[in-house]
C-alpha cells in the first residue's frame, strides 16, 4: 500500500510543481508522477538532514521542502524531455 501512497503523492506534487512553473511544460503525466516522487523523496531527505521529519502536528517544513523538491526535478525534467524529444525530431 506505500507504493499506492508514493504515486498519489508524486501525482499530486507533480501537478502542483506543474501549476508553480511558469509557462507549459511538455512532460507526458506518467513522468510527472515519478518527478513529484522523486522531489517527495528530495524533500523528506532535506527534512531529515534539518532535523523537521517528524514535529508534531502537520509537518508543514516537511512538505514545502518536498514541494519545492518536485518543483525542481519537474523543471530539470521537463527540460530533458523536450532536449531528448527535440532531437529525436531533428534526426528524422
């Protein structure tokens, strides 16, 4: 079921960081889904080296640091897919 959680998450913070970065970004969903997961994972790694994983209440530190986490690979990732599209189109 955590990996059910790590999808619903990467979904979510991917369409945030999607909505956050300005102009429109080529990266097909499922791509989205993973870069969201991996700044999920950015972000509770940057949590934990901070020392605010686990506070009480709401972990409000915590999930901004894993939204700007996913805002982050969601740019650098929207910019290698259109460089890897980009050049696939030009050599056909």
């Amino acid at each position: 079921m955590d990996w059910l959680w790590a999808i619903i998450v990467g979904l979510v913070l991917g369409l945030i960081a999607k909505a956050v970065i300005p102009g429109k970004q080529q990266i097909p969903l499922w791509l989205t889904i993973i870069c969201g997961m991996i700044g999920s994972l950015l972000g509770n790694w940057a949590a934990t080296g901070l020392g605010v994983e686990d506070t009480k209440g709401i972990d409000w530190i915590r999930h901004l640091l894993q939204l700007i986490g996913a805002i982050v690979v969601v740019a650098v990732g929207d910019r290698l897919w259109v460089g890897m599209r980009g050049n696939r189109h030009r050599a056909t």
